[in-house]
C-alpha cells in the first residue's frame, strides 16, 4: 500500500509543550502496535479552514494573533503600540491626565497602584534599605541607589553650559539656575526669591525668633549655621583668607572681599549722598534710609523706632540684663560691642575725639559733644522748679540742690 504523503506546509512540528497533539500521539501508537499500517485509517493532514470557520473559531485566534503580532494594541492619540491591552489601557491616562489612585494620608495622585504602594513607606518609619558603608538607611531602594554615589568619585552628570560635573541630577538640576538667573523659590512673608529651595528654607527663620544654633564658647546664638560658622573665628587668632596680592590675612571671607577694592579701584555701588561704597547692591539700598526719616523699625516695649533692623536688634539688649560683651583687660562687662570699643580707650589713655573750636582731646564722643555747649551757648538743662537753664547736666544737678536747702538726701524715718 502506497502512503499518502503529507504537504510540507502542513508537516511543522506539534507543539512539544501540547501533550495531547493528535499527530504526536499517533506516530507512538505507530511505534508500538506491529501490523497497525494495514488496518489504520489513512493520515489525515491538518485541515485548511474557510473564512467562515476561521471567524467562527473560539479564543485561540487571539493568542495566535499575539504570537504572530508583537506589540498589537496601539494608542490612538499617539500611535504608541501595547502587547497588552491593560497596558495600553494604563497609558491613555497620559493623554486624559487621570490618576485614579489616591494616598489616604496626603491626597496625592497616582497613575498606576504601584507608584501609589511605593509612595506609603514615605509615611512610615520603616526604612529597610541600609547602605553598606555608612549605615545610613532609606525607605526606598531608588533612594538607597542614588545615594551609593557619595562613596564613589563618579561624577555621571554634566553641565551642558560650564562643564561641571555633579554626582545626583538634581545637584545638576539645581546648578542649572546659575546660568539661566532663575530664581523659582520665593518667601510667602517678604516675597524674596532665591535660586534654592534650601537656601529659601534657610531664610525663613528670619522671620522667627527662632535662634538654634549657639556658640558654645560665649552663649550666641544664631538663626543660620554658617553664621556661627562666621562667628567662630572671633574666638581664634586664625586668619585663613589672606590677600594675594600684599598678603594681608582676614578672619573672615567678606573682610578680604571688602579689601580688595583697595588694589582694584572698583566702585561697584555707591550713595549718591555721601558717597560710601558698597560691595552689593542690597546693602547700598539698607544704607539709604539712613539719608531719610524713616524709622520702620519699632521696639515692641519701649516704643522707639530706628532706620535699621540690625540696630533695633542691638537695642534689645538695654531691656535685659544680659551682658555679652566683656572687657580683656579689667572684666567689666558691657550690653553693646560699640560700648566695649569707647571703653577700652580707658586702659590706653588714647583721647581720639577732638574739639573743632578748641583743639581740646577727649576719649568718648559723647564727652566732646557734651562739651560743645560750651562754645554754642546753648543751654539744653533746665530746672523743673525754678526754669534755671545750664549748658551741662552735673551744673544741673548741684543747683538742685539749691531746693532741697543742700542736704538733697533725706531720711524716711523723719
């Protein structure tokens, strides 16, 4: 008996995973039943189906279509193609701006359920990725990943207008305003704008009494850090910047910044009224209310008012008793730095303040302007009981003595 032979394109292997393949199944009963060719039924090839019974075919023409199409689903808004339909499904949100899935605590949206479990641990303690070398632990293991770079010199991202390199991108991406003079963080109290969202956080404490950070040599205590930082050096003999060009050396960075001026002629800002110069342009400004009336500085307890904040904030000593400002050379202690400095000249014997009219030398200001009356005439101290005036206050005080028949101190128990 002659076989019938089968058509190549209907000879592919059975699927080897299908164990139930009639073809497969058919060619072992072969092998093991002897004298089966003249009994069996002839071979039957696999069938090609008309278009009716290819449309009319339950289910498997789906998985035939994504065995035989990659990625069949395609955006309409787009054209983007999908393997899945879900898939698909989850990315026309991109177009519409839905996020269906919510957090409970914060209220903020997601686009897919995993974005939104990823997001509780920000509301937990829990942080259960540790780094290996410092210990330091995280709640998310992007996080954890991104902070692997501190250990290592890579520097993976660039600036595409300097060159510099940074080791995270939002290190780059905060550079960047450097170049462009962005300034998208503002305060909501004083509305000034800063390039860093940090620095603005920085800033805020100025608008609180808030002082944390302490001296822990002399008890100042500071709003910022780098102002401790600053202030450190006061209790050194450490001058670490120092002049290139004659080799002066300075405690601190602004000193040396201010000096310079004195080999490079530059005139950055000045006071169109008494021409002082100003390194930068917010400090000229701070300078002009010193040419006008204004005082919109006021002391909450006694009511007086100044031109600047860093003189009422200097006033505010006289309503405590604190004493912060002490002398090297006998102790004495003082409220205000400016007090200290006119004392000092009490151990030197200098007399720095001279009279115009005179030539007469004295050692405070307030001593020579006490002493000008002298040459105006001017007798500002008067007498509350008989309108006697005189040029000085101690002249005052004796005649009042004059009203209490010279014995100004009386005894209670008489």
């Amino acid at each position: 008996m002659v076989k019938k032979e089968v058509p190549t394109e209907f000879t592919s292997s059975p699927d080897p995973e299908d164990s139930e393949s009639p073809v497969l199944k058919q060619e072992q009963e072969e092998d093991q039943v002897p004298g089966l060719e003249e009994t069996r039924n002839p071979v039957r090839p696999f069938q090609v189906k008309s278009e009716d019974e290819e449309m009319n075919e339950p289910n498997d023409s789906n998985e035939t279509r994504v065995a035989h199409s990659e990625k069949p689903f395609s955006c309409p808004e787009c054209g983007k193609t999908f393997k899945k339909k879900w898939d698909l499904k989850i990315h026309k949100v991109v177009h519409t701006g839905e996020r269906p899935f919510s957090c409970d605590v914060c209220g903020k949206k997601f686009l897919q359920k995993a974005h939104l479990r990823s997001h509780m641990v920000v509301h937990s303690e829990e942080r259960p990725f540790g780094c290996s070398f410092c210990g330091k632990r995280f709640k998310r293991r992007d996080i954890l990943k991104l902070h692997m770079v501190v250990h290592t010199e890579e520097k993976p991202f660039s600036c595409d207008v300097c060159g510099e390199r940074f080791k995270r991108q939002k290190i780059l991406k905060e550079h960047m305003v450097v170049h462009t003079g962005d300034r998208p963080f503002s305060c909501d109290v004083c509305g000034k704008r800063f390039k860093r969202q940090k620095i603005l956080k920085e800033h805020m404490v100025v608008h609180t009494e808030e002082k944390p950070f302490s001296c822990d040599i002399c008890g100042k205590r500071f709003k910022l850090q780098n102002a401790l930082k600053s202030h450190m050096v006061i209790h050194t003999e450490e001058k670490p910047f120092s002049c290139d060009v004659c080799g002066k050396r300075f405690k601190r960075q602004k000193f040396l910044k201010e000096h310079m001026v004195v080999h490079t002629g530059e005139r950055l800002f000045c006071c169109d009224v008494c021409g002082k110069i100003f390194l930068q342009k917010a400090n000229l400004r701070l300078h002009m209310v010193v040419h006008s009336e204004e005082r919109p500085f006021t002391c909450d307890v006694c009511g007086k008012s100044f031109k600047l904040q860093k003189i009422l904030k200097a006033h505010m000593v006289v309503h405590t008793e604190e004493k912060l400002f002490s002398c090297d050379v006998c102790g004495k202690r003082f409220k205000l730095q400016k007090i200290l400095k006119a004392h000092m000249v009490v151990h030197t014997g200098e007399r720095p303040f001279i009279c115009d009219v005179c030539g007469k030398r004295f050692k405070l200001q307030k001593i020579l302007k006490v002493h000008m009356v002298v040459h105006t005439g001017e007798r500002p101290f008067s007498c509350d009981i008989c309108g006697k005036k005189f040029k000085l206050r101690r002249n005052l005080k004796f005649h009042m003595e004059a009203h209490t028949e010279g014995k100004p101190f009386g005894c209670d128990k008489w």
